[in-house]
C-alpha cells in the first residue's frame, strides 16, 4: 500500500503551524489582559479605589480566589488497586501535572484513565467543560482549559467557571505570582489547596469580564480549532508511523496531492 509522501509531510508540518499560530493568538489576547487588568488603560478616565492590591477600578473587587470561585481538589484512587485505573480513552479522563504540561491550552485526553467504578467508589468528581486547571503541587502554575468533562488528580485545583470569566480566569490564574504563597525556602512543598484557595486575587464586574470576554474569546476559539486540528493530525500520525516503519505502508515520493 502506497501513502502519498507530500500529504504525509504537509500534515506534519501544518501540526507545528498550529503550534506557532496559537502561540501568537494567546500573546494577543494576553496583551489584552495586561492592558485591561494590569494596567487599567480603559479605566484611565474613570474613579478608582485603594484595595488590599493598590489602586483599582471602582466597580471590581478584591478578595480570596474561593470567594469567587468553586474551587475543588483532585483526587487519586489506592494506587495499589489497579482496578481503578485504566488506559482505555473510553473512561474518564484523568489529569496529571504531567498532563498539563504535553496537552496544549486545551486538555481532552491524559496518559492514565479511571474507570467508571472509580468514579463511583471513590466519590471522584467531574468538573465541567471549560473548567479552568491548575497545578499546585512540586510543579506549580501551570494552567489549562477542561476540553470536555474530567476529573483530575490531587495535585490539581479546579476553578469552575462562568461563560464570561473563562478567559480572564485563564490569564489571572497563569500570570499570577506563586512565589508570594511560599512560606517556606520551598514553594514546592509549602503550597496546599487552603493556601490556593486564599489567594488575594482581583475580580472585575459582570459587565467588564463579559466585554473581555467578547474580545479574548474569538482568539480562544481559533485556538480551540487548531488544537483539535493538531489532535487529528497527531493520531494520525501515530497510526501511519508504526506501517511505515515495519514496511506495511510503501512511500511513493513521486505522488504529488
């Protein structure tokens, strides 16, 4: 069986344009957070207030991340009862630290899966579509996008969101400093959930998230699209490979598409 040599090359190179494409769209739409939540450029005219984190705009708040957020913990099943665990995508996905950091913002799938007696026993929770992901444990601050429903392991806090605050809540929660959480010479050890969950963050009103929103949000769909895309393209790739390899599948570099 012969595969065409230029499709095959020009699917993998289109993996890496996506790669460089939502590079760019997230930097656009990170320099909009910086100028909205940072810097306060289109609040210059406006009143604004002292709060625990200087100078804000009136109408937004300042408090602790559980004041606006429901934020919950991961969990992993005993490790010694293998019978909770799985490598079948068909159960639940189950998210690592490691996870976070190969998925893209994006996360669909993880390297382990629970079953669904898992779920059950263990009174494991889901969180929804669009719930945001962040690592707190050893690894700290890195920070993805729930693609579907799943759970994740202990080392993960959940912060579920609301339609106009995902991107914000992305951006908050990947440009925040940790460092500041520390209480010891370790930051990798002296950050737990309590401590995650008392993080002095701010919270712009309704109506400001949902005009970020309206402005950020196409970028993450573009984005989104892509990395569905390159998801295609990956398991493609993966199936072609191994027949290449063991000569199943025979290259003919004269085909052209």
């Amino acid at each position: 069986m012969r595969i065409r040599y230029n499709a095959y090359n020009n699917k993998n190179h289109l993996f890496y344009k996506n790669r460089q494409i939502n590079d760019n769209l997230e930097q656009q739409a990170q320099a909009l957070f910086k100028a909205w939540f940072v810097n306060f450029e289109p609040f210059k005219d406006g009143k604004f207030v002292e709060s625990e984190l200087g100078m804000i705009p009136e109408g937004c708040r300042v408090g602790k991340a559980e004041d606006f957020y429901n934020i919950n913990i991961g969990k992993t099943p005993p490790r010694k009862e293998q019978i909770w665990f799985s490598s079948n995508s068909s159960d639940y996905t189950w998210v690592s630290i490691s996870d976070l950091g190969s998925c893209g913002r994006f996360v669909f799938t993880s390297s382990e899966f629970l079953t669904h007696e898992a779920i059950k026993r263990h009174n494991i929770i889901l969180v929804p579509k669009d719930t945001i992901l962040l690592s707190f444990k050893l690894t700290i601050g890195r920070v993805g996008i729930a693609g579907t429903e799943l759970t994740t392991n202990e080392a993960i806090a959940r912060f579920i969101t609301s339609d106009e605050n995902r991107e914000y809540t992305y951006f908050l929660l990947k440009g925040y400093n940790y460092e500041k959480l520390g209480s010891t010479s370790s930051i990798a050890t002296a950050v737990n959930s309590k401590i995650i969950k008392a993080m002095v963050v701010l919270m712009p009103d309704k109506e400001i998230l949902k005009a970020f929103s309206s402005l950020t949000k196409p970028y993450f769909d573009q984005i989104l699209r892509n990395e569905q895309e390159s998801i295609r393209l990956t398991i493609l790739r993966d199936t072609l490979l191994p027949k290449l390899m063991s000569g199943e599948l025979k290259i003919n570099a004269t085909e052209v598409l």
